[in-house]
C-alpha cells in the first residue's frame, strides 16, 4: 500500500480521534436514511463473524482439524 493510505491504515489502530470521527459520519448518515443502520448491522455481524473464525482457527492446535 502506497502512502499516505499506508500510514493512515497503520495509524488509525491507535488513534481514538478516529473513533469520534467515524461515530459522528455513522450517526448522519443514519439520520438521513434508517437503511444504513440496517446494513450497517449486517456488516458488523459478519465483521464479528469473521473475527471469531480466525480466532478459532488460530486457538486449535495445528494438525487438529474439526469436519465442517
């Protein structure tokens, strides 16, 4: 990733302005169409999803494999 992007993506982790920033652009744009909240929750769910898999992909110890 080329910069300023690169420094912004490693930035933002540790950056809580980014945070209050990003709640105030989510809180707009709910206001100005309840659609977003929707997908928004849709997104988050599949966002925690995701986390969850790596981490138990990551907790089981290598070579032990559960049938899907």
């Amino acid at each position: 990733m080329e910069e300023p992007d690169r420094a912004l993506v490693l930035d933002v982790p540790h950056d809580s302005r980014y945070a209050d920033s990003a709640a105030a652009e989510i809180r707009v744009a709910v206001a100005d169409d309840s659609r977003v909240a929707g997908r928004l929750c849709m997104w988050a769910r599949r966002l925690v999803g995701e986390a969850l898999s790596q981490a138990n992909r990551f907790r089981r110890p290598s070579g032990s494999h559960s049938p899907r």
